[in-house]
C-alpha cells in the first residue's frame, strides 16, 4: 500500500470503539441532545402505533378539547375535532422526512460541488461567484420564492431549502479541500500517478469530514424550522397532511380561546430543533473545537 | 481604505448581476404557463392572452431578459399585479415601517447580544454562563413567528400590557410606536440575539486566550481595562461580519412576523404576494429586498476594513 | 552578598490541575537575583523555567494552575501574599516582563505608541502628550530608527525584531527594577538575535536592573548572565557564577547540556546527547529526577530526593556525588 494510502485510509477499528465515539457519549449536551431528537425520531417511527386514530379524521363533536390526562385526549383536540396528539407525531414525520431530504440532497451537492471548486482551481473562481449571490439572498426569503414559484408541496420544500443551504455547504467542503489539497499525502498520491478522482475520493475526502458532519446537523435544525415557516404561509406541504407549521396557521385563529393548538405544535418544533442544535454543538465540540460558528 | 471600497464595489457588480437574473429566473419556476396560472381557473383564453401580452411573456428568452434589464436600469422593477401599482413605488411606500422596526429589533440584538456573550465568557463555566448558553441556545431554536403569537397569547390576552391590533407609524407617535413595536421586534430579534451571544461568547473566549491579553496584564492594566479595551476590541471585528448576516435574517424574518402582527411593512406586502401569486411583485421585492441587502453587507464589510488596522492601512501592498 | 536580593524565591512550589490530577510543574525551586545582577535560568522545554517567571508575575493561568507554596519575596514583600490590587500595581512599574513571541504579543489593533502610553500612563500621574513624548524617547532607546514616526505604527507593520524591541520599550517605560525575559531571541532570526541582546545588555546597565533571563540557549547564558540556574524537570539541579558553570560543572545535568553543545572551534566527530528524554510530569521518578539518564548515578540516587550541596560559596548543585566533580 502506498505511504499515501495508509495515512487516509478509512479506520478498520467499528465507530463505537474509536476514542471520538467514547468522548461524544461524555458530552454531555451531545447526550441531551441525541436523547431530545431520538425522542422525536421514535415519535415519527411509532407514529401509526402512538396514534389513537387518524390524524385528519374530524370530529365536530369533540372539537376544542383540551389537553388532558388521558391516552386519547393528551393534547386535545383541534377545530375540527382533530386529534393533535395522532397529528403531531404525524407532523415528526414529516418534519423528519423533510430534514432529511434537505441533509441528503446537500451532502451530494454540497460535497460534490465544493470539492470540484476546491480541487480544480480553474472552477474555483466562478463557482464562488455564484455561490455568493445564491447567498446574497436572505435564505429564508430565497425559500420562500422558490416555493412560491413552484407551488406548494412537500418536495418544493425540499428543493427550495437545499438550494438555499448548498452553496454554504460547498463552501465549508472547499474549505477544507483548500486546505487538505496542499498536504503531503496528497502530492505523494499524485506523485505516484494517482487520478483525480481517486485522490479526492480516498484521500481528500475522508479528512474533510469533520466540518462536513457539523455543518449537516446544523442544517437539520434550520430544515426543520424553515419548513415550519413555509408551512406556515402556506407554501409547504398541503393541508391534507398535517404539518407543524400548517397547525400553527390553522391554530392561530383560535388562539384566545384555544392556545394549545399554537403552543403544542410549537414546543415540538422548539425540542427538534434545540435536540439538532444540542447535537450540532456537541459535534462540533468533539469533531474539531477550533470550528467557529457558522449560521445555521 | 478607499482602494479597498472601490475594490468591494466593483465584486458586487457581477453578483448583482447574478441575482436579478436568480430573480427573474423566479417567475421562470412556475411549472406550466405562468399567464394560465395568473388568470386564474375562470381566465378565457383571450384574457389569458392578454396577460401573456401584457407581461411579455410572448416573446422570446433573451428579448424578455433584455426587457427586464432594461426596465431595471431605468428603476423599474415591474408592476404588481394585484395593486395594479410598480413594485418600487409600493415597496418604498412601506420601507420606513419595516426599517424602523429592522431597527429596533438590530438595537434589541446588539445590546443584548454582546453582553450576553462577554457575561458569559468572563464567567465561564459558572452559573451564569450556563443560564445565559441555554437561554442563547433555546433563543436560536424557536420558530420566530411562533414566539411571537406565544407572546400575543401572554402579553396581550392575558396580561393586556401590550397591543396586538393597528400600527402606529414611529413618525406618528414614537411612545405608542414604542408599544406596539416591541413585541414583533423581540419577536424578530430573539433568535438573532442567541446567535450573537454564542458568537460574541466563544470569540471572547478566544481573544482572552491570545498572548496580547497576557501582555496586557503584564504591564499591570487593570483587568476591566484588559477586557473592556484590549479584547473587546479584537472581538468587535469578527461580531461586526455577523452583524450584516444578522441583518439578512431580520429583514427575512418580517415576511412572517409582519404577517402575524399585521404590520403593514415590505415583509406583509411579499407575504400577500406569495398568497396571491402576485408573481411580478414577489419577483421585483425580493430583487429589491436583496439589492437592499448586498448594498447594507458592502457598508458593513467597510466599517470591518476601517476597525481592523490590518485591513485599513494595507493601501497598496 | 551582604546586601537584601532585589528578587528571593523561596521553596517555590507551582501545580496544574489536569484531568488526570494534578501535576507538579514547579517543585521547591528556590534561589536569589541581587539588584542588577543578570540571573539566567536555563533548562529543556518542559522544565518549568516560564512557570516559574510566569508565577513570580501572578500570570498563571488561573483556572488550571495556581502556587501551591512557598514565598517569593521582591524587596522584602512576599508577593504572593499581596493582595491583587497591589500586585497588579507592581507589574509593569517594579517587574517587567517579556515574552517570547514578539509577532502576537502585541495588540494587533492599537498603535505601538497607544500600547507604550497607555502603560506609563496606568503607573504615573503623566499627561498625554508627555506620556507620547517619554513613548518616543523608549523608542530611540531601543534602537527603532525614525521614532517619531513609527510611535503611531501598527503592529502588523514592524518586522519581528523590530516588535521585541518595542516589547522591551513598553516593558522598561517605568524603569522598573527588575525585568523577566522568557526565551526573548528564541523566535527571531539569528542575526537579530545577538542584536537584542546587545541591547538588553546595555540597557541593564545604564538603568541598573536586574534581569532574569530564561532560555534554553546556553549561548546565550554565556553571553549574557552573571549567574545561572539549571533547571530540570521543576527543580533546580545547579546554580551558581556562569563562569564557574561553564569551566566545571557539578551537576550531571548540567555537563550533558554543556557537553551537547558544539563547539565551534576544532573538529565536532559527532554530537553528544543525553540519552532518554525527560521524564512526564505524571511519572516521576522516585529520588533525584534526572536519574534514570544519569551516568554516574548509583543506589542512593532513587532514594530520596537529593539535597543541595553547596560546593563553593554561591554556588550549588543538587547532587550528591557533586563534590566528587562532573565528567566533563
């Protein structure tokens, strides 16, 4: 193997024997934050189970209902005679699915983008110009446009909020490329006539990972909370599946009679988010503590 | 100094460039035919056409770009379908609310922002530290809008301390202005003030540590003297870069928290937009809200190159 | 010496809180600087040569490190027990200090002149435009050319060299007593160097006050103390007239150091070094601590720590086969 290899080479020892894994289970703000989103994360999962029936059956009888002790009634019911407690967890899923949509589609893009404007110098200059006026849109805004144009859906949502965050994420990628580039390992893959893609893929890459995964826990909080704000004016999913943000639309109405159709869906969207932001923090902490922080 | 301004001026063209196309390339999404959508599922053909006229949609790509360039060089950025006004005519009819308001909750972020931050780095790891990185971290992790009608509930519901219905104009009655702007620009400001707090928190921490801080207190500087000059200063340069962030989000942020406290301002005006599909007008705001933007990030980059001597006195190297 | 010292460190013991526990960075270290005498302490990195300083300054980095005993008595006032309004008082009047790193030890956004002003101005009762006019003088004194000039550049516009002086400008601008320079040539490039220390030398003299220089460098103890204290591992192995050191060192130590370094005149066949490496602040050795990479040690050596002898009237050697005399 050469000498280039084996300092890149991927770890043989299993993630939860390496020494970062021992110091993340004793950070504690990671912990609390795992435990708030694998709480929200079991809630979408368990959906159909945790429900007690369908979350947009109405029942004009038993409207306006408030939290209560009680299996069925634990977070009352809506307007409609909607029950929030089938309607919030279903809302996780949603928030959930979406989120990761938005991950997803920005480590693809963000990774294969800002490597490319890292590693060919060429593509470097306008790529960066074009990232820079994708982000001279407020982000939200730019989201809002974008799902406007589109018309709203679940996968606008999506769309929107990784265009929104990909040329952040490229830049973050690029950084370290930059970085990483110029090491000695590198010139020695490429001295022994390694190809281009070769050397991003197995030796650039795996060291660039640290920013990567801080940046992406970050992006699952602000996924989920712009989501709710697109729901919010109506530009994300239909109102036919219940979404946090939609519930605090429709709740706002209501809201001197019925504050807990705000409040409710609200506090879910605030654990999720603290939860990533708890994680992201404490990532960052383990990962590399020299990280400044970023917005979002 | 005046190289460096120049300099970052001309960087803004082309990007000013790339985001009116991105604007104009807005009204491109629309999936389908953009008149059929704007008249609506009633529109005859004709009035379909009509609207395709209308707006130029008929002709081809690059006459429609050249179109929107030319009306944009000569300060016209479209006319709102629904008002039936030009855009830049609406849009500055309610910038002083929005601004007054951008104002406000900045000042909120500012002030509370940093001495949230230096409190919590100078009393690292105490109890004060902790209460204020939670209070910054939950800060950062609620939905704005939904604050805000959290504090509806409190304030005005039940505590009736302050008002939820009109709007008083700061020009009008700056004192009732007071009233009825304090609880959207807390709302606004709220998860700006976390961000900054935790920025101001850890650059603090970092400053504290360099060897300059050591020096100081080695020529026997009195400690407040140490933090209040020697390091603020230093922290000051990299808040100041967040700050033009800072602003972004609050001027986004008011699309939503101008809708829930019926503000009048630009942010309702686009949140009506989007409603209505309104789509020239959501095209020429947001070109308008993101010029706005670039121009404020250009001034905050010059007030960052005149604090940093590094920056300032480079001329020419 | 007949006279009080100016500087008396005694049984000097500093520690760190780690996470592992604590550890002793500086133990039982004890020795005297006389006014304007020139005191050089030298050791390997890791020694606790700038603990040390640092600790006679009260600039421990609080939260780990902190005295854990003994005395360190300027003038007759033991400083540690000073309370810290005075202390603070003291630095910068009646102790300088200097630091190694001259490219980030200066504030990088305030002038040079902002930074040397403000340090008059904090210890005297002086107006602004005399504080500026003393500033310049500091200036020319330490040999920056153009002073009037270069009294509003900005750190970033000065060369490394041209830094340290201003430190040693902005140290000595209220004449105290007694300067601690930590490493000062250490990250300058060689010529400069030896300018810098010419320039403290003359200083020294024409103001009278003591320096204690710690280095690494036993060149420039040579050429620059009076006496020197060797440090090893947080205790003091031998300390004495520089030239007695030099010529016959006692400590084993301090002959593997002398030894390692290369003379310039006549043939050098290969370098001599002290086998092993220093020992970890968390696993001493029992006994004497230079020890287990002693050449001449024998049973008695891990007993118990060794007691300071004194070979000759001011100089000691913490050794017990000390009086034997060293291999050279």
């Amino acid at each position: 193997m050469d000498a280039a290899g084996a300092i890149a080479r991927p770890r043989t020892t299993p993630f939860w024997r390496t020494p970062t894994f021992r110091r993340l289970v004793r950070h504690r703000s990671f912990m609390i934050g795992l435990a708030m989103f694998s709480f929200v994360v079991a809630l979408a999962v368990l959906a159909w189970w945790i429900a007690p029936n369908d979350p947009n059956r109405t029942a004009i009888r038993m409207r306006f209902r408030p939290p209560q002790l009680d299996r069925v009634f634990l977070l009352g019911t809506d307007n409609l005679g909607r029950n929030m407690l089938s309607r919030i967890v279903h809302g996780a899923q949603l928030s959930l699915l979406i989120g990761l949509g938005v991950v997803l589609l920005n480590t693809v893009f963000g990774v294969l983008l800002g490597a490319v404007a890292g590693y060919f110098r060429k593509l470097d200059g306008p790529m960066m110009r074009l990232a820079d006026a994708l982000m001279a849109f407020p982000s939200i805004l730019l989201a809002i446009g974008i799902a406007a144009a589109l018309g709203p859906s679940a996968w606008t949502a999506v769309i929107a909020l990784s265009v929104v965050y990909i040329p952040r994420t490229a830049r973050i990628v690029r950084a370290s490329v930059l970085v990483v580039r110029e090491m000695e390992f590198v010139q020695a893959a490429r001295a022994s006539g390694a190809g281009h893609w070769r050397i991003i893929s197995r030796h650039i890459m795996p060291n660039c990972m640290a920013p990567l995964i801080v940046q992406l826990s970050f992006i699952f909080a602000y996924a989920v909370l712009s989501e709710a704000v697109l729901s919010f004016l109506g530009l994300g999913a239909p109102p036919s599946i219940p979404s946090w943000g939609t519930m605090i639309s429709e709740g706002r109405t209501y809201i001197r009679e019925a504050a807990w159709l705000t409040i409710v869906p609200g506090c879910a969207i605030a654990l999720t988010v603290l939860g990533l932001n708890l994680m992201g923090d404490g990532l960052r902490d383990v990962l590399d503590p020299r990280l400044k922080i970023e917005q979002g | 100094m005046g190289s460096y301004i120049i300099r970052r001026l001309l960087q803004a063209i082309p990007i000013l460039l790339i985001v009116s196309l991105i604007s104009f390339g807005i009204m491109k999404l629309v999936p389908g035919d953009p008149a059929i959508v704007i008249g609506g599922p009633n529109a005859t053909a004709e009035e379909v056409e009509n609207i395709r006229r209308n707006l130029g949609l008929d002709r081809p790509f690059y006459v429609q770009v050249g179109v929107f360039y030319w009306n944009l060089l000569h300060g016209d950025l479209g006319r709102s379908l629904l008002l039936g006004k030009p855009v830049l005519e609406a849009v500055i009819e309610r910038a002083p609310i929005t601004i007054s308001l951008s104002i406000y909750a900045m000042v909120l972020t500012i002030v509370f922002g940093i001495s949230i931050g230096v409190l919590a780095a100078l009393r690292q790891n105490t109890w004060i530290d902790q209460v204020a990185t939670t209070f910054a971290l939950i800060g950062v992790s609620l939905p704005n809008f939904w604050l805000g009608l959290v504090m509806i509930v409190l304030f005005s519901v039940h505590l009736g301390w302050l008002p939820t219905n009109s709007y008083v104009e700061f020009s009008d009655d700056p004192v009732r202005w007071l009233r009825h702007a304090t609880m959207p620009s807390v709302a606004l400001a709220m998860l700006q003030i976390g961000l900054l707090a935790r920025i101001t928190r850890s650059t603090m921490l970092e400053t504290l540590r360099q060897d300059y801080i050591r020096t100081a207190r080695a020529k026997g500087l009195p400690e407040w003297r140490v933090v209040a000059k020697h390091a603020m200063a230093n922290v000051m340069i990299p808040v100041i870069t967040v700050v033009g962030i800072i602003l972004s989000v609050l001027i986004s942020g008011s699309v939503v928290i101008e809708s829930v406290f019926s503000i009048p301002g630009i942010g309702s005006l686009l949140g009506n937009a989007i409603l209505r599909r309104d789509y020239t007008m959501i095209q020429g705001g947001l070109l308008f809200v993101a010029a706005a933007l670039m121009l404020l990030n250009i001034l905050v980059d010059i007030l960052y190159a005149w604090f940093d001597p590094r920056v300032r006195y480079d001329a020419g190297k | 010496m007949a006279a009080q010292p100016l500087l008396s460190v005694r049984n000097l013991r500093t520690v760190f809180g780690t996470m592992q526990g604590e550890v002793t960075a500086v133990d039982d270290v004890s020795f005297d600087v006389a006014p304007g005498e020139v005191l050089g302490i030298v050791g390997e990195s890791g020694s606790g040569k700038s603990v040390t300083a640092l600790s006679i300054m009260g600039l421990l980095p609080q939260p780990p490190g902190r005295v854990a005993g003994g005395e360190i008595l300027f003038e007759g006032r033991d400083l540690l027990k000073l309370p810290r309004s005075e202390l603070r008082r003291m630095r910068g009047s009646a102790i300088g200090m200097i630091f190694q790193e001259p490219m980030t030890s200066l504030n990088p956004v305030f002038s040079i002149g902002d930074q040397i002003t403000e340090t008059i101005r904090v210890h005297e009762r002086i107006g602004a435009a005399a504080a500026r006019t003393r500033g310049i003088e500091m200036l020319e004194k330490v040999g920056i050319p153009s002073p009037q000039r270069r009294i509003d550049d900005f750190p970033h516009q000065l060369s490394g060299g041209m830094r340290q002086r201003v430190m040693i400008a902005m140290a000595l601008s209220c004449s105290p007593r007694l300067l601690l320079a930590d490493e000062p040539t250490t990250a300058l490039d060689v010529t400069i160097q030896a300018q810098i220390l010419d320039l403290l030398r003359d200083l020294q003299r024409e103001m009278g006050m003591a320096i204690v220089v710690i280095t690494h460098n036993m060149g420039v103890i040579a050429e620059f103390a009076d006496r020197v204290a060797v440090m090893y591992a947080g205790r003091i192995a031998e300390e004495g007239p520089v030239g007695r050191i030099f010529d016959a060192p006692t400590h084993p130590y301090t002959a593997g150091l002398l030894a390692s370094t290369p003379d310039l005149v006549g043939e050098v066949p290969r370098l001599r070094t002290i086998p092993g490496t220093l020992p970890s602040l968390y696993e001493l050795p029992p006994g004497c601590r230079f020890a287990p990479r002693c050449d001449r040690r024998v049973e008695a050596c891990e007993s118990g720590r060794p007691a300071t002898q004194e070979i000759e009237p001011g100089h000691f050697a913490a050794c017990i086969r000390a009086r034997e005399g060293a291999s050279a």
